[in-house]
C-alpha cells in the first residue's frame, strides 16, 4: 500500500486551519475584554508576532519538501523478518 506524502500536509493544513480558528476567537476574546493594562498588549502582540513567526518558519521548511514523493507501508525490505 502507496502513501503519497502530500497525505501529511493535508494533516498539517487541517491541523493550521482548526489553530487558526481558536486563535481568532482567543484574538476576539483579548481585544474585547483582556485590555486592562499594559501587560495584555504585551502579551497580545507577542501572541501574534509568534503565531505568524512559526508559519512562516514552518512554510520555509514545507516549501522545500517534494510532496510527490510515495512510499510504500508494508514494504519489508530491510531483509528483517517480521514473525
């Protein structure tokens, strides 16, 4: 059995997508009710520098991945028998 690795970026891209919409509802719930000091910009901010720094870190990486590329599952060709 041939899995594509194009299988795990759909993974990843479900996994973005469910992130992002907590985030915006997290996002909603700081803007709406969190600005009461200066520590709430703060974390705000930094909430939103490090969500966007880790997807464009984590697209550097996927864009160099070939995501034709298939493997098979149960191949054994390690030459270890399976019992």
């Amino acid at each position: 059995m041939e899995i594509t690795l194009s299988v795990f970026l759909f993974v990843y891209l479900l996994f973005i997508v469910v992130f992002l919409f907590f985030s915006f509802f997290n996002l909603f719930h700081m803007i709406r009710f969190g600005f009461v000091s200066p520590l709430a910009y703060a974390a705000t901010i930094g909430y939103i520098i490090f969500t966007l720094l880790a997807l464009f870190i984590s697209y550097f990486y996927i864009a160099q991945v070939d995501w034709t590329y298939t493997f098979d599952i149960f191949n054994n060709s390690t030459g270890f028998i399976l019992d």
